[in-house]
C-alpha cells in the first residue's frame, strides 16, 4: 500500500478540495488526482465521486468508510520509523535538582548532543533523596545528586567536587578579597533552608540558626534573585554560583571563603543493575561530566570512574 496515497487521500478529504490538498501538499492537481485514482484502484473500490462544475469533493460510503483505515496506515508508519530512530539513537533520561537542571546540566548536556546521531534526552527535576527512587524504579537511566545516599537498587559515584562561595551584589560592601565567615552579618543572608549533614553543621558554627535572616529559600538556585542590597549575600556552591554570574553579567559577583568549609560534592546515580553492562551512554554522560569540572578554575572531576 503506497503511503503517499493514502496521505494524499486524506488531505483531499481534510480540504475537501483537490485543488486545495494539491496547494498544501506543494504539488499540481494533476498529481493529486493521479494518485487517488491510483488509490482507488489499488483497494478495487472508488472513495471519492468526482462531478463536473462542483468544487468540493463527496465521498462514496467507502470513502468514509476508509478515513480510520489510512489514519491507523499513517500512524504505523509514525510508530514504525520512531521505533527505527530509536534502535540507533541512544535514549537517556536524567533525574537531578532544580539547580543542577538549570546551572551544571545545560552544559553537559550540550557535549551529549555534539556528535554525529545526538541522543534523546529527557530531563526530570527531583530533590537528590527522589534522584535514588527515580532511578531505583527505573523512571530515570542516571541521575545526579547533591547528597550520598546509600540503596540496595542504586549506586553513587561522586564526579566533581567543589567549594562553596559567597555570591552577592555586584555593588556588594564587601571587599576584593577572601572573606571571613566573621566579616557577613547574618541579618543580611539569602538563607538556603535545604541543607543538611557537614555543610548545615559548618553555616551554623558560624552563624547562629536562630539570628533571624534576611531571607529563607529552600533551594540555591533562586538565592541570587533575592540579593538586591549591597549588604546581602549566599553561601553558594561555586558550580551554580559561577554559572549564575555569568548569566547575568554585571549584575552579580563572587567572593571565596577564607575559613575552610565543606565541598560541595555532585554524585552520579545509577542503576546497581548497570554494574557489569553499563550502556555506552551513560560512560559517555560520566566523561562529559568530568570535561565540564575540568574546564572551571573552582571545580574539581573526581576520578573514581564508575564501579565495576
């Protein structure tokens, strides 16, 4: 059954006019009328009555008839051509936090893509404990994470580290320097209320949990909407940190930590099933994660490799 006829046939019926699907189809009137005769006798039936001085076409019972037919035709051969598509092109759907989506991800994603058959990604944004269940239960091939979690289904492998930093106004008070925890007034901290273990016990050595704070957010990647005085300031990971900067040049600016904070540690999440037959592309996501650390003065590519 030719597919260009059965497509042709249903533009003639969605214009009711073979002048009309001959215009939408970027073809002549002749050709249209050529392959509906070829159609019709194809099936030994005639689909569309054809009468002098009448513009709009009418269908035979048969015609109608035929309409869910050539739908269904066409759709298989959607299915079918997506089905061969996807037997060649490596698929990968990435669970992640909000932060990693918009400010680490992007990047990465851009050295997947830069090859001769790109894969298909997808993209799910979860806190890091849902970046396990996601991937445990197989509704994500890898994941990336801002915590360690250990699980009987998932395996996690830190990538890059880095340190964290004090984002702030690009008219921030502060000096050209490294700061001292002792130097930021905590009356004026975007507060980030999600952190947890080594690095919540580090923010509240310094700085009393219970001095009230300019701001509470509950995730990094929105503190830098909220420093709007020169007197404000976050205690950022230096891998979202510098990507928001740099999206907003001019507006933004860094200062380093003079005291010794905990890094910030990323880890890839994987399926433990994946030990001993881990697909290319997720080899390939780990080596472009590494290529991404590499490149920034503040990161620093962990190479433990995957286990296995």
């Amino acid at each position: 059954m030719n597919l260009l006829n059965i497509r042709t046939f249903l533009y003639i019926v969605r214009y009711q006019n073979i002048s009309s699907a001959a215009q939408a189809m970027y073809t002549s009137q002749p050709t249209i009328s050529s392959r509906l005769s070829q159609l019709e006798e194809e099936l030994g039936v005639q689909l569309v009555l054809r009468r002098k001085g009448h513009r709009a076409i009418e269908l035979t019972q048969k015609g109608q008839d035929f309409i869910p037919i050539a739908e269904r035709w066409l759709e298989l051969d959607r299915q079918t051509t997506q089905f061969c598509q996807e037997a060649v092109r490596a698929s990968l759907t990435i669970a992640a936090p909000g932060s990693y989506q918009e400010y680490v991800l992007p990047q990465i994603i851009h050295r997947l893509m830069d090859c001769p058959v790109p894969p298909e990604i997808r993209l799910r944004t979860v806190g890091s404990p849902q970046v396990y269940t996601m991937v445990a239960d197989r509704g994500a091939d890898a994941g990336l994470a801002a915590r360690l979690i250990v699980s009987d289904a998932t395996v996690a492998t830190p990538v890059f580290s880095t340190e964290y930093v004090i984002l702030c106004p690009a008219d921030t008070c502060l000096p050209d320097r490294k700061i001292s925890p002792t130097e930021l007034d905590p009356h004026y901290e975007v507060s980030v209320t999600s952190w947890t273990g080594e690095t919540r016990r580090w923010h509240d050595a310094h700085w009393d949990p219970y001095t009230p704070v300019y701001l509470q957010v509950d995730n990094n990647h929105i503190t830098h909407s909220y420093l709007t005085r020169p007197e404000n300031w976050a205690v950022c990971p230096a891998s979202i940190a510098i990507a928001i900067r740099d999206r907003e040049p001019g507006a933004l600016t860094i200062r380093r930590l003079s005291a010794d904070a905990p890094r910030h540690t990323c880890y890839l999440v994987f399926q433990r099933s994946q030990l001993k037959n881990r697909t290319e592309i997720v080899q390939r996501l780990l080596r472009n994660i590494l290529e991404y650390a590499e490149e920034s003065y503040l990161l620093q590519p962990i190479y433990n490799g995957l286990p296995g």
